[in-house]
C-alpha cells in the first residue's frame, strides 16, 4: 500500500498519514510524506501525535451534510475511544473512501440514525454546559461577596476578572442562552434524524 498524506482539522492535528499498519495523525504541517515521517520518527517533540491501528478500528462514520469523521476504536490497554477530523480538500473524501473500502476491506453501508442516536451527544453538551455555568455561577458569587482568593496563575486572573465583571446574573444569561440553543439542536436532530454513512468490518 503507497503511503498517503492529507491535510485535515481535527483536535489539534492537522495532518493525516495513511501508513502501512494504522492511521498517523499530528498537528504539524507537512507536504509531503517523507517530511511526516521524518517529523513522526523525533521522540523528542512538542506536536500532538495520535495513531490508530487499523486493526483496532470498529467503525467510522460520516453524517448526511457533515464533512467530519468520527472513528470509534479501542486504545493499546483495550478502552473504547473516538476521534473526529475532516478532510480539507473535497478531492481527497472519495480517495478516503476507495482507501477505507478497497485496502481496509470495510464495507460501506448507509441507515437512518435513531432518534436518541442522533442527540445522544448533545445531551452531553447540555449537561457540560450546566455544570460549567453551575461552576461560573458559584465563582461569580465568591467574587461578589470578596471571599474569591486572588489567583496565582495570569489565566486564572484573566477568568476571574471576566467572570466578576459578567457577574451571576450574566454567567447564568450566557450559559443559558447556550443551553437553548444545544435543545434546539436536539429538537431539529430528534424530529429529523440525520442518515449517515458506515464504514465497519463485516
């Protein structure tokens, strides 16, 4: 198999290898695949790496009017985990998909998602959100009252002195002007269930 190098967007990476044995991603920039595997060989480096094994892949799925793919595979100790990234030029998705099919050998299939399918992650949004404004709020009325500690980190002060100035009512105005718009996400998604495409060994 020749090994192929597509610029991508993903969390924190920005390149994407199609090696021998497993997908290799990194947030460095490369153009070419020698560069990629100059740069994946350092061990001493500051980029993100990431690989996935091709034989550790269980799916990956693509949404109806989405570009991103999500990868659903087991780490080394044997955890589930995902990752998400989208390829950037729209020549290299029908190269991604011959690969997938033609060398990886899945096989391609197209459903409609359940309902709670299609907000189960949103779900979980909504409910990180709550408890970071839950969170905000408290440290907002700390601050209010003059018992907030004065914090050491320069971040940390930065996110003090917005969250004082916002102060409880416009923590709790934002967090929850970000909650309704996840719930009308879910309203759209859970009337209208998106299809999507799967790619996964029979």
């Amino acid at each position: 198999m020749e090994n192929r190098l597509f610029a991508i967007s993903g969390n924190k990476v920005n390149s994407l290898l199609l090696a021998d044995d497993a997908l290799r991603m990194s947030s460095g920039y490369f153009d070419s695949v020698e560069a990629f595997e100059q740069a994946w060989a350092k061990k001493l480096t500051l980029a993100t790496k990431l690989q996935i094994k091709y034989d550790s892949i269980r799916s990956i799925t693509q949404e109806s009017q989405d570009t991103k793919f999500r990868i659903t595979y087991r780490t080394w100790a044997g955890f589930p985990s995902e990752s998400e990234f989208s390829l950037l030029s729209a020549d290299d998705y029908e190269t991604f998909y011959e690969f997938l099919e033609k060398e990886l050998y899945f096989i391609k299939t197209q459903e409609s998602m359940l309902p709670f399918s299609a907000i189960s992650r949103h779900l979980l949004g909504l409910a990180f959100v709550a408890a970071l404004t839950a969170g905000t709020a408290y440290v907002a009325m700390d601050i209010d009252k003059g018992v907030k500690e004065e914090a050491g980190d320069v971040k940390a002060r930065i996110f003090d002195y917005v969250v004082g100035l916002l102060g409880v009512k416009g923590v709790v105005a934002i967090g929850g002007a970000i909650s309704c718009y996840i719930l009308y996400q879910m309203w759209q998604r859970f009337r209208n269930p998106p299809d999507r495409i799967k790619f996964a060994r029979q």
